[in-house]
C-alpha cells in the first residue's frame, strides 16, 4: 500500500512538473507574441480557426487574449502547432501533460478534435478580433483551385457574409495556404462544418441567385470580367459549382434521405437548373430515396421535357459503378434498374421518353423504354411519341420506338400517316424504320 501510495505521488509530482512546465512555455510564448509586431506576422481569424483543429491548449489560451495582441500571438502558437503535429510523440506528450494539469483542460484537448470545440473557438474568436467576415471582399482575385478552393468553402462556414474585412484578416487569407501545414486546412474544415452546415449551404446553393459568401468561393476573375449577356450562364456554373463542391464535404455524407428529398423537391419547385442538381444525386442519401420521393422528382423534372429531364436521368440515384457516369444511356440505365422506376407513373415514362427524344438522346431511349410502364404505353401514347420523333427526323429514336408492343399495334391509317409526315420532312431513315412496323408490313404483303 506504501509503495503504491509513493508511486502515485511521483505520478501527481511529475504531472504537476509537467504541467507547471507546459504553464511556462505558454506564458513564454504570449510574451514573446506580445513583443511581436507588423502585419507580416499577423494570420487573422482563419489563423486561430486552424489553431482550434490542430491544438488543444488553444480554448485556454483564447479566454486570455487581448485584441491588441491577439493576431500575433496566433502566428507562435501556429508554428508551435504545427511542429506537435510534425512529431506525433511530442504531441502526445503535452497533451497528457495538459490533461494531468486541470480537468477543465482535459475535456478541452478531448474536444480540440471535436467540431463543436472548433466552433466555439471560431465563434469566440470572431467576437474578440471583431472581425466580422474570414472570406474577405476580392478574394476570387487570387481562387486557388481544386483542395484549396474545397478548404476556403469549409472555413466559409461561420462566414458572417458582410462584404467589409479588416486589412490584417485579408493579408492572412492571401497567405494562409503557404502558412498551413498540409492538411490542417482539410482537418479544420471537416471539423467546422458537418452536417447541419453542408445542408445549410446546400439549401443557398439551389436557390435563385448565388449568396455572396459562395460567390466569391467559386467564381474566378475571367469569369467576373464576362460580358452581362453570360452573368445568367456564369451564376448558374457558380451555383453548381458550389454543389459539387459541397457534396464533397465529409459532412454531405451524413444527410438524410428524407433531407435529401426535400432539396430536390425545392429545386423541382424553384426551377433550378439541373446543373445544380447532378451533385445531389451521387450522394449516399440518393440510394435510400423511396419510390414515392422518386416518381415526385422525376416526374417533376420529366414535366420539363428538355435538357434537364435527362441531365437528372443520367445521375438520379443510380448504383455506385454508374455514380460517376456521363452519358444518358448509363442514366436512363441506371433509373430502370432502380426499385423505385417500377413505381414510375405510365405518364412519367412518357414524359421521360418525349424528353429523351426532344434532346436526341437516342442512347437512353432502349433503357426507358425497357421499363414495364413503357411496354403498357397505349397506342395513342405510342403513336404521339412516333410523331416527336418523326418532327424531330431523329431515325434512332424511332427505330426504338418502333419495338414498343403499342406501336406494333397501330392501325394502317395511323402508320401511313405518320410514313407520309416522314417523307414531306424528308427524313427518309424515319420512313424506313416506319416500315418495319406490322400495320407496313402487312400492307408490303398484300
């Protein structure tokens, strides 16, 4: 029992020297940030963000910061920072050393690989530096691309979307990236924003116009330069954009069929473009969507009977190796192979196959047509999508439609009628494909 009871004490003395050293060493440290000065040295509010993702003794260390100070403070704890992170024993170290000093600075390192510590932090830092955006004004001037441009939209997240910023914030942004190191940026945004967040800024993406914060996030300085005749084209690119962007979130993956759902149904009802839309149907959530949700979203876009119809074709919750597929026939592949398109309305699939071929795409014709509400479609139904078809003097379409049991069902005089519209437009691949039909072929015969 002594010895166990001496072993302890060493344990609490060498905790309490271990925590009395880490005390000085951020005492030193924020002497040594208070004799600091000049912008050079300043980081600014996404400097402390990144602090909270990489270092635990930071939601201590931000209660004691005086405004005067605070930026240059931030540049040493950065660089300390980042080394613990560069020497993963060290950082193990001092974070046992920071939970044998207080509880209270316990739960803190705990929490630093939390994304609510992150928040606070980042909240708590906004309020002390009073500044009130992290993106500032002009920043598109200078859009890295790619990782960067994903990790400037995660740290967008509590943006407070004003267009003023204080100098020293906005030469930190133009020289954070080359202050990080790799990945805290990526480790941050993962932290800051979740799910509630990618959701929210999900819900900006779709709506009419594009909110300012994400704007300057995916916009470049050619396309700011673009004559106002392509400003319609250009928000809409920004928006979507903005979708792809956001659904590679980590955050994105944890949303919700039935969230997922009622983005889609707002873009149905608000006219969003489907560009916007494609980023939505590859997430995890898309799978689960139900056969009720589907035959509502699809039939909502099909009712546009044009491009759109069969851009959400080609992405709308289809299995993981079509996820990435480019062309309508894969989409239309993957609708018919999904349970729910066996639930589709006889009306859907006809809109879905006048659409495909009011677009000319051919290719997606034979998987549409494969579905059991197609093989249903009356010969009225049939008979119409010939004469689309036949206007539009596409013979692939035709030829597909022509398979229909329907179309192998019309009268004579419906046949001859829609053989002679072919001729007088001069579509002469219609005409023979016509031809092929049993009403033609039983006419040839006599």
């Amino acid at each position: 029992m002594k010895g166990s009871a001496a072993a302890a004490a060493a344990v609490a003395a060498a905790a309490a020297a271990a925590a009395a050293a880490a005390a000085a060493a951020a005492a030193a440290a924020a002497a040594a940030a208070a004799a600091a000065a000049g912008p050079a040295a300043q980081l600014g509010l996404q400097g402390l963000a990144c602090l909270a993702a990489s270092s635990s003794q930071l939601r201590g260390t931000s209660h004691a910061l005086v405004s005067d100070y605070a930026v240059n403070l931030l540049l040493d704890a950065l660089e300390a920072a980042a080394a613990a992170a560069a020497a993963a024993a060290a950082a193990a170290a001092a974070a046992a050393a920071a939970a044998a000093a207080a509880a209270a600075t316990s739960a803190a390192a705990a929490a630093s690989h939390s994304r609510v510590a992150g928040v606070e932090v980042w909240m708590q830092a906004q309020e002390e530096l009073g500044i009130r955006t992290d993106i500032p004004q002009g920043m598109d001037l200078d859009m890295p691309q790619g990782d960067a441009l994903l990790d400037l939209l995660q740290l967008a997240t509590n943006c407070s979307n004003t267009s003023r910023c204080s100098s020293p914030a906005q030469q930190a942004a133009r020289r954070l990236p080359a202050q990080l190191q790799p990945g805290l940026a990526r480790k941050l945004g993962a932290q800051a924003l979740g799910r509630d967040g990618v959701l929210q800024l999900l819900w900006a993406a779709i709506a009419p116009g594009t909110p300012h914060t994400l704007h300057q996030l995916t916009t470049t300085s050619s396309s700011s330069s673009s004559s106002s005749s392509s400003s319609s084209s250009s928000s809409c690119n920004s928006r979507a954009q903005c979708s792809e962007v956001l659904c590679r979130l980590p955050g994105a993956e944890h949303i919700s069929s039935d969230e997922l759902v009622q983005l889609l149904q707002a873009a149905v009802e608000q006219g969003t473009a489907a560009i916007c839309v494609e980023p939505l149907l590859m997430l995890p959530a898309a799978k689960g969507i139900n056969y009720s949700a589907l035959v509502l979203i699809v039939e909502g876009f099909a009712d546009r009977r044009g491009s759109d119809c069969i851009v959400v074709l080609t992405r709308i919750a289809g299995p993981a190796e079509f996820g990435t597929a480019r062309d309508s026939a894969t989409g239309a592949q993957c609708v018919s192979q999904l349970p729910g398109a066996q639930q589709l309305s006889s009306a859907a699939v006809f809109n879905l196959l006048q659409a495909a071929i009011m677009c000319d795409s051919i290719d997606s014709i034979p998987f549409l047509s494969q579905l059991p509400q197609a093989q249903q479609l009356d010969t009225e139904a049939a008979a119409e999508l010939l004469q689309a078809a036949v206007q539009q003097g596409s013979a692939g379409s035709a030829e597909h439609l022509c398979q229909l049991p329907a179309a192998q069902q019309l009268s004579g005089a419906v046949v001859a009628q829609l053989w002679q519209t072919a001729e007088d437009r001069g579509s002469t691949g219609c005409a023979a494909q016509l031809c092929k039909l049993s009403a033609a072929i039983a006419v040839q015969g006599e």
